[in-house]
C-alpha cells in the first residue's frame, strides 16, 4: 500500500496524470468550439466559394473568348456540384445546368419569399447570398442572385447539409476521434514520462548516495542538450569536487594524526632518551665523581697518581660523548626523522677501509682475515651509515673471534643475489655460538650477552640496534646465523635505487 502511495506522489505518475488531463480537456475544447464555430464557418466557406465563382464567370464573358463559356460553366458546375442559371434582362435563359432550377429562380423574383432577412448571409451592390431551407422539400442550400456587367442574372445554387446535422455527426466523430486519442495518448504518455523521469530517478539515486559519501555513481551523459542532461553534467562535476575536496580532509585529517603521532613519537623518544641515558651514564659519572673528588682531596700525592685520575675521568668523558651521539643517532633513525644522502658506491672499497681502521685491533688479536675481493661491487645506499654497519659487524665480529680447531679467522664474503637484485654482505668469526634464547635480543639497546660486551670493551651496547634501525630504513633483510665453528652476521643492500610507487 505504501508503496502504491509513493507511486501516486511520483513526478512519472504527475507528468502522465497532468498529460492525459490536457488531452482530455483538448478534445472537450474541441467539442465546443465546433459547436459554436462550425455553423458560422460553414456558411462562410461556401460563401467565399459562390463569390469566386460569380468574379471568374463575370471574368468570363469580360473577355473576348464568348464561344469556350459554355464549356467552362458545365466543368465549373460539373467540379464544384453547383447549378447554374443565367438568362438576360429580358428574362431570356442563357445557359441553366438544371431545369427544376427555373422554378427556384421563380421564388427568388417573389419578394414575399425574402420578407424575413434572417437568411440573408452577404450582400453588397451586385450579389445577394441567402441560405434557404426549402422544408416541404427538406432541402437546403446555398443561393447567390447577382448581376454580370454586360447586365446578365446570375443564380448560383449550392447544395448545403443541414447545420445541425453536421454539427452532431462532427461531435459524435470527435468524441470517437478523442477517445482514441486519449488511449492513445496514455501510453504515449506513460513511455514520454518514463523517458523524462528515468533521468531524475537516476540523478536521485546518485545525489542519495552522494548524502552517504559514496561517489561512485555517475550520470550517464547523453547526446542531448537539455536541462537535465546539463544538471547530470554539473551533479557529476559537483560530486567530483566533493570527492575531491572530502579526499583532500581526510588526508589533511590523516596529516594530522601523524602530526600528532609524530609528536608522541618525539615525546616518547625524549622519554627513552631521557631513560637510557640516565641509566647508562650513572656508571661513568659515578666514576667521573670519585675520582674529580680523589683529586681534589688530594687522596694520591704523587704526579702519576693525579694523571691516572685525570686519564679515567677523560676516558670516561669520552664514552659519555660517544654514548650520548649514538643514542641521539639511533633515536634519530627508529623514529624516522633521519634522511638518507643515497648514492652508488663501491661496497669493495668500503669494507677494505674498514678493515685498514682496525688494523691494530686485528694484530692485536691475531686474527686471520679472509676476504675475497670481486673487483668493483656497486650498490645503492648512504654511504655513512653503511659504514657503520659494516664497522659494527667487523668489530663485534673482532670482539667475539676465538679460536676453533687451531683456526682464528674473519671471513667476509660478497653475494649477488639476482633474482631481488640485492648485495648480500656476510661477516663470520670463529667462536661461540649465540644461544637461542638471546638471538632476538641482541638486536635491542644495552644488551650484553656475557662479559665480552663489557665497559673494558669499550662497547656502548647499542652497535647492533643501530644496525638493526638502519635495516629497517632501507626495508632490507639483516640478521645472525650461528655455524659449526662460529657466528655469521649478515646485511643486504639494493644494487640500485627503488621505484617509487
């Protein structure tokens, strides 16, 4: 039932309803105007017919051809159904189409016949046009009574269907005639209106889901150029705008919260910050104070005393700064804020100026070192932070090395792996295994596995989680593998720059 409702509410329904109406009421006016129009333009066009007659037979015999003007009265009469009669002043018949026609010229010379003027339709100084209903006969015609200028009597008779007859067969045949019609019209009315609606409904389905954010929906644009098809081009243009400009604050909105991410990022980082290095630097400014304090009370008199308090509290001033810019750093590079100078380089090159640097450091262990140069190996990075990758590995690698059946060796190696297009760089010591339990956990900031990573070390703890944020910038694979005879760390790089997506 609701739903027949809102179907009588519909602009489809409206438009049908509204166009059936005006075709209804068309007829009636049709009706009615042949009621009051059709007698009067009846008699007006047979009148403006007997009057170009009565001109073209008076042009007739004002020309010089008299012997055709018979001929062309009988075809005249013959196509226009009339009767002719002409005779002269002297009431001598010239031509006549119909004898019983005399009689009826008889009547028309008897002035008591048009006594009543009521059927007098035109006159003017040379023709009379009467209408007669001759009842005992039941006929009724038109008749013109002129005179010709060579002085002739002219009488044309018409024959004239009863006014009202008409007028009833005219309204019976528009009655049928509007009927069909209006059946007609309905369903000419109900395709038009649907063809004019289907538009709209499609324009309301589209502005409905446009109120619900969804602008998935277009208006189908037509060849056409009417108001709707323009209104569908500027609802699309609308709804393109609306997704743009809502696209625009949800980024912008998106914008925001990392804004406001990034800032408890920061805030977060200054937390940890704050945490580590109060919790890393309690040893060495504890050490800094005792021995400030041994020296300012003079604990140790002596020259060589003095300068070791002074060499400690130096050392220990060092590793505080040390401590203080890798923390910064690696700050820097897990909460993004770090920008890399990418560019291609020589890894080769690279990993042998690492190991010129820790050269001492390698005799002074007495290690063996393996490393296979492949001539020029060009890969896609920051040039900085890799070396400090590589620094880290090798010097945790140094750290770590022992020896295993008679053997104390580094081995670095190079691989290109083809089907990623990445370097794969591997460093491996001899040495003891990572337990299983401490694999994960090497990678985080200040943690020692055992007394080698110790403060004697000179290791600030936090080598590792620096390779582990700079990795995770580049989005490339690292990680440890323990051996038969050792440990193996290992880092990829690209061989050239990403596409960006």
């Amino acid at each position: 039932m609701a739903k027949v409702k809102t179907n009588f509410k519909s602009v489809r329904f409206k438009l049908f309803f509204t166009m059936c109406i005006i075709i209804a009421v068309i007829v009636l006016c049709l009706i009615a105007i042949n009621n009051i129009v059709l007698e009067s333009f009846y008699l007006y066009s047979k009148t403006q017919t007997v009057k170009e007659v009565y001109d073209k037979i008076n042009n007739y015999y004002n020309s010089n051809s008299i012997s055709s003007i018979e001929e062309e009265l009988k075809r005249i009469a013959f196509n226009n159904n009339f009767d002719i009669f002409i005779e002269t002043d002297e009431n001598i018949i010239i031509f006549s189409t119909d004898r019983d026609f005399i009689s009826t010229i008889n009547m028309v010379k008897d002035n008591t016949y048009f006594e009543n003027n009521r059927n007098l339709i035109y006159s003017d100084d040379k023709i009379e046009i009467r209408r007669i209903n001759d009842a005992e006969n039941n006929i009724s015609y038109i008749l013109l009574a002129g005179m010709l200028d060579n002085g002739y009597n002219l009488y044309i008779r018409i024959p004239a269907v009863p006014i009202e007859q008409s007028v009833q067969i005219s309204n019976q045949a528009l009655i049928l005639i509007g009927i069909i019609i209006v059946i007609m019209s309905a369903f000419i009315a109900s395709y038009v209106s649907k063809k004019f609606t289907e538009p709209i409904v499609q324009l309301n389905d589209i502005t409905n889901k446009m109120a619900k954010f969804d602008f998935s929906q277009k208006y189908r644009i037509v060849d056409t150029d009417d108001e709707i098809n323009e209104l569908g081009k500027n609802i699309n243009t609308m709804s393109d705008k609306l997704e743009r400009t809502i696209k625009q604050l949800r980024e912008n909105n998106s914008e925001l919260e990392k804004d406001i991410e990034e800032k408890s990022k920061i805030d977060e980082m200054r937390k940890q910050f704050i945490s580590d290095v109060s919790h890393e630097l309690k040893t060495p400014i504890a050490l800094i104070q005792g021995y400030a304090e041994g020296l300012i009370e003079n604990v140790n008199t002596d020259d060589e005393s003095r300068k070791f308090y002074a060499e400690v509290i130096l050392d220990e001033s060092n590793k505080m700064d040390k401590l203080v810019k890798q923390l910064l750093e690696l700050m820097k590079l897990e909460y993004g804020k770090r920008e890399f100078n990418n560019e291609e380089f020589n890894i080769v090159e690279l990993i042998n100026e690492v190991i010129r640097k820790c050269k001492v450091m390698i005799e002074e262990k007495n290690i063996d070192i393996k490393f296979e140069t492949k001539g020029q190996v060009m890969v896609y990075a920051d040039e900085f932070y890799i070396e400090q990758v590589v620094t880290n590995y090798f010097t945790n690698a140094i750290k770590h090395a022992k020896e295993v059946d008679g053997v104390k060796q580094i081995e670095i190696k190079i691989e290109n792996k083809e089907e990623n297009k990445k370097i794969r760089v591997s460093i491996f010591n001899t040495g003891d295994n990572i337990s299983d339990e401490h694999v994960d956990k090497i990678w985080g900031r200040f943690y020692k596995e055992d007394s080698s990573r110790s403060r004697e070390d000179g290791g600030t703890g936090i080598g590792l989680a620096l390779v582990k944020a700079i990795m995770n910038n580049y989005q490339n694979d690292y990680g440890v593998i323990n051996k038969e005879n050792g440990v193996e760390f290992f880092f990829e790089l690209d061989e050239e720059a990403k596409q960006e997506k």
